[in-house]
C-alpha cells in the first residue's frame, strides 16, 4: 500500500441514491445475489423529468440530476444551497459514456448528438441545472476513482477552494447489455445501474487514501451488486440511512488496484 | 486560499504532428512548420473536412512488442519513451508502487470501440474501449504500481491531470507523478467535430478576424512531476497553481461570459500565491472559433487588468490542430521551454486583426522573451475549464 498522511475530512452533509434496487437506501436488499434471482443486469429506465431542456438529454444526464435531486431531498436543502462558484462538482463513472458512444459510433445517435458522447456532459447538465460554477474535475475509473473523488473533494475543501463538493456517480449498462454479458468475468453479477450524489463539507476527522496493487476484491458489492465507480457512494447513502453518518472505512478494486478510504472523527 | 508548495516538472516527452521529441517540438513551433495534412490512416472522402494535425508515422519506437496495438497507447508510450530517456524510472530511482500515473484524455480508448464494433479483432478489444484503458496500458509499460488515474474533463484534461498529479504529490499520496493528457484522431471524433461544423476549410487562424473554425490534432504529452525537495536535477520549471472549473451553463459551447474560465485562472494564481501583475505570458486556449477567442480575450482582459494589452499571448493549434486531451499538457511544456529559451512561438495565421480580439497575440514570427511566470488557459465540452500556472527555471 502506498502511505498517504491525512487531511481533514469532510463530513457528509447528505446523501442521494438512485439505483435499479428502487428509490434510495431504503430498497437496497441485503443480499444482491439473491435479489437478482438470476438476472445479471438490472437496469433503471428513463428517469420522468418535465421540461423542454430535457427532451435531447441522454438518460445518463438525466440520472445525474435525480441523483442530486435526491441528494437536496436527503439534505432537506433547497436547490438555492447548493448553486453558485463556491460549490465544488467531482463526477466519476467507470463506463457511463458507453451508451453514448455507441450510438453515435452505430449511427443511431445522429451528429447532435455528438457532444452527448464526452463524459464531461453528464456532470455539465447537472451543473446547468443547478448552477454550479466551482472547481470540477472528472476522475473515469471503477471504485477507486471514486475513493479519489473523494479524496479531491478534501483536498478543495480544505484548500478552501470550496465552500461544498458534490461527489456524483453514475453508471447505466443497459443499451450494452450485450457486450457486458461478454466481458461477464470483469465484473460481478449482477451489474445494477445507479446513480448516487454526496454532498460533502468541511468536517472534524481526517481522511485517509492509501492504494496498492493486488489484494482480493472488496465484499461491498454483496449488498448493492456491482454499481463500478457508483459503488463507494452507495455505500456512503446505506450506512447514512442504516444510521452510521460518516463513513469510517471504503474500499475498491479495478484494474489491480484496490484502494482505501480511512476517515477517523475528531482529530482534525 | 495561500501559496502551496511549488511542485517541479522534471522532464517531459511529446508525441505530436510538428515532431515527436521536445527538441523537434520546440524547433518548429518556432519556425512554424505545419503539421496539418489530409488525413490518411481512415477515410474521410465523406467528411466536409477531411484534414488535421495527422501523425503520419511513429518513429521514435522500433518494436512494439509489449504494447497493445492501440493507438492511443502507443502514442502515450511513445511520448513515455522520451521521458524516461531524460529521467530514468526504475526501481532504483523510485518504488514502483509510489511511481503514480495521472493522464487526461477527451476520448479514451474509442477507436477500440469503433473497431470491436465493426468487428475488426478480437473480444477483448472492448475492453481498450474504455476511456482508462490507454493510461493503464502506460503504467503497465512504466511498470508503475501506484495509483492509475485517467481524467476526462474534455479538451482542459491535460491541465487537470497535471493539477491533480501536483496534489497527489504535495499530500504523498506518491513520490513522482507521471501526468499528462492524450488523444488521436479517429473516425468518431473526426465525425463528430464535422457535424457539429466546427472545422475549418481554411487555416486555423487564432484571434484572426477571418476565423472561421478549429481542425484536430492528435498526440500525447507527458511530464515527471515531483516534490521540488525531491526533483535532484535541474527541472524544466514548476508547476504553481492549478483549478478546473465548470461553467454551468451550456453542454458544448463555452458561458458567453467566461466566467468559469475566469474562475479558474483567479483561483490558479491564488493558489500559486501570485497576482495578475506577475503572470509575463499566457498560452491562450485560441482554438479559432468565433466564440472561443473572443470570450477568452474578454476573459484575460478582466484578469490581467490594465497590463492585458501589454502581455503576450499565444495560441499553437493553428500548427497542429486542436489535439484535445494533449492539449493542455502541451501548451504548459511550451510555456516552460519558452522560459528556458527565451523565445515566445508565434500565432500562427493571424493576418487580420479581429477589433474583439485585441490583445497582443504574437503573430508573425517567434519573439524574444524570456517569461518567468506564464498562465495557461483551456476550454472544453460540457463547460470545462482549466488553467495552470507555471514556473520556469
């Protein structure tokens, strides 16, 4: 493992979850595996939000914006709390652009919809929505990326680049159902799309990411499936709602790397 | 927020259009040879532009045996190749596993995906379809074992990558940071630009009144970032302050008033705990679009104040296309041999001058000057932004 020296740690101010499970924490079965029965993907549709901007958008920006959504319902905030250059946007998503990619690259998506195919649109229609003009950095990876959004979301928090940083994650799987099923051995069944958004402030702990190769794969999939990069910030909202507010220990694996999060209360 | 820690760029590698090794680089940004031609390597006879900053051939390594046959790896690999040559990476020098890979990208690994889609190949060609895959290939090939990081913040990749690389390094997460951005033309990218109509028929003509569009370049950037403590030799420069900023305002077109990219440049000089009034030159983003170069001249002027008319400001896409995630990674290397030779490359195909675009943009030939401090701007998709601010040695 690779040492890293703490930094304060933010705390989670509130959590959104969108996932194929059903709405929030709350429909997170106990057992993935089990809930699956069988299937190996789940998907979750085309979120139903009203208005004309909308009409173009790709249901992976659309899940982006429920998932704040959900986060401002968690933090009973209104979106007005969240707006302007003192908040922070950090997106992370392993595959999302995928679905995008394909369609352009099969014809299906027309020459609009070019501009769909770059990551940085999905957290831009968020940013649109809900004005936010701070520092914004995208990280494409599986679970450790997140953990390092994470981690950046500390560093500006505590650079006082920010006032708040939003950690949003998406990943959808369903219009590559079938190259998925391919590459079956990559992941762990079943894939289940999801959507999830952190909102994270200056808080009272230190933070800790420590990453090194090899290692097995972390169990935190047992619950949830496999969300890729959603995965940490899901689990960020299940132990918030199960009552645990800070998350005291998230790990990730992808591509041999398997990275922790450590944040510890009270000694920042 | 205060001054942080200086963090050195040891050496770097480039793979471009106008040269693939710094010296090349260097010798025809100031000479202004081209690196534009009619694309060869897929078709484009369907496009309505069918040219851009082309790699005809990669010449600096011979055998590829231990690459993957994927594009953007190799010209990733071969920008690493120079690197390593000017500051080796082995175990001797520093732990694999505390050797960490920050590299920023537009694309990806796409054109795996076009081909694994049309068919061409084997299976496990999805797999370099992701956008990580590239950079992973990297530090497999530098036989790094710490962390692997791909950033996608569009066409300001390269400047975020090295600003997250610095903060890796400042807070130890490794102990050299290789760090940069890439991206090739191909089919899907080149498609794309066309439909939105944002190529150019003509030349690439930054702050020009005639500008009329950007053409794409491909290639990859790479620095050797480490704690100044630890840079052992005489560095190419510093890298001060970093920000990436989002603009939230429109998926594909910049904010009509730059505020996030003014944003972004306020925060990187306070972050390297400077003001307007130290920066001596910046590399503009000067993608050649109407809108780009025009918010971006309001947006230097804002910044830099009352010295703005009295800074110089280049763009170099007009010499090998706008290369996307390589960009910004590029326009910092420029920066720094600019300091280390005294010369500032000129803009190239600016004839004409646009009365809101009327700061001093360098054209016509090469000028002396020796810039100690410069700022570096990008733009990109989704209402990216990024902008570095660096040192010279």
């Amino acid at each position: 493992m690779s040492q890293a020296a703490g930094i304060p740690a933010p705390s989670v101010r509130a959590a959104g979850l969108c996932s194929a499970w059903g709405a929030g924490a709350a429909a997170v079965p106990a057992d993935a595996r089990a809930a699956a029965a069988g299937r190996s993907l789940l998907g979750l549709g085309r979120p139903a939000l009203q208005g004309e901007r909308f009409r173009r958008a790709t249901r992976e920006c659309l899940w982006a914006l429920a998932a704040v959504e959900a986060m401002l319902e968690d933090g009973r905030a209104e979106r007005g709390a969240i707006a302007g250059d003192r908040t922070a946007l950090l997106f992370v998503s392993a595959a999302v652009y995928g679905a995008s990619n394909r369609a352009f690259i099969e014809g299906t998506g027309g020459g609009t919809h070019f501009a769909y195919t770059a990551p940085a649109v999905i957290p831009a229609e968020a940013a649109i929505e809900y004005r936010l003009r701070g520092p914004s950095v995208l990280l494409i990876g599986g679970p450790p990326a997140a953990l390092r959004a994470m981690w950046y979301a500390a560093t500006l928090l505590a650079a006082r680049a920010c006032d708040r940083a939003l950690v949003l994650g998406v990943e959808t799987f369903e219009e590559c159902a079938d190259l998925y099923a391919r590459a079956r051995r990559r992941t762990a069944p079943p894939l289940v799309e999801a959507a999830a958004c952190l909102w994270l402030e200056p808080g009272d702990g230190r933070l800790v990411l420590r990453s090194g190769r090899g290692g097995s794969r972390p169990d935190g999939a047992r619950r949830l499936g496999d969300m890729l990069a959603v995965g940490p910030l899901a689990e960020v909202a299940l132990r918030r709602h199960e009552g645990h507010p800070d998350p005291l220990g998230l790990t990730g694996a992808w591509r041999g790397e398997v990275a922790n999060l450590i944040i510890t209360k009270g000694a920042g | 927020m205060s001054r942080l820690e200086r963090v050195a760029v040891v050496a770097a590698g480039v793979t471009t259009p106008i040269g693939q090794d710094l010296d090349a680089f260097w010798s025809s940004l100031l000479t202004g040879a081209s690196g534009i031609s009619t694309i060869e390597r897929f078709p484009v006879a369907d496009l309505r532009v069918g040219r851009g900053g082309e790699i005809k051939k990669l010449t600096r390594i011979k055998r590829w045996d231990r690459v993957p046959d994927c594009r953007a790896t190799r010209l990733l690999v071969s920008a690493a190749d120079e690197l390593i040559a000017q500051a080796p990476l082995g175990p001797a020098v520093v732990e694999p596993a505390r050797l960490a890979v920050v590299v920023g990208t537009a694309l990806g690994g796409v054109e795996e995906g076009e081909r694994a889609l049309a068919g061409e190949g084997p299976r496990r060609r999805l797999r370099g379809a992701l956008y990580d895959s590239p950079g992973d290939n990297l530090a497999r090939w530098l036989g790094a074992r710490g962390p692997a990081l791909t950033v996608s913040t569009a066409c300001a990749s390269g400047a975020t990558a090295l600003g997250i690389g610095a903060d890796m390094l400042r807070q130890g997460q490794a102990d050299l940071v290789v760090a940069g951005g890439y991206d090739i033309l191909c089919r899907f990218v080149m498609r794309g630009f066309d439909a939105l109509r944002s190529l150019t028929r003509d030349e690439v003509r930054p702050f020009d009144k005639r500008r009329s569009g950007l053409l794409l370049g491909e290639a990859a950037a790479l620095v050797l970032l480490a704690r100044e403590a630890d840079a052992g030799r005489a560095p190419l420069g510093y890298l001060r302050g970093h920000a990436s900023t989002g603009d939230g305002s429109h998926i594909s077109a910049p904010d009509p008033d730059g505020r996030g990219l003014e944003h972004a440049a306020r925060l990187a000089l306070a972050e390297a705990g400077v003001g307007p009034e130290d920066v001596d030159f910046v590399s503009a983003h000067g993608t050649a679009t109407p809108l780009n170069d025009r918010i971006e001249t309001a947006v230097l002027k804002r910044v830099l104040g009352p010295r703005a008319p009295s800074v110089p400001v280049n763009s170099i896409k007009a010499t090998m296309g706008h290369t996307m995630g390589a960009a910004a990674t590029l326009e910092a290397i420029m920066c720094l041999l600019a300091g280390r030779h005294g010369q500032i490359p000129p803009t190239r195909h600016l004839e004409v001058p646009d009365p809101e675009c009327d700061l001093d943009y360098v054209p016509g030939t090469a000028r002396a000057f020796r810039p100690r401090l410069s700022l570096s701007t990008s733009l990109g998709f989704g209402g990216c932004n990024g902008a570095l601010v660096l040192e010279s040695a």
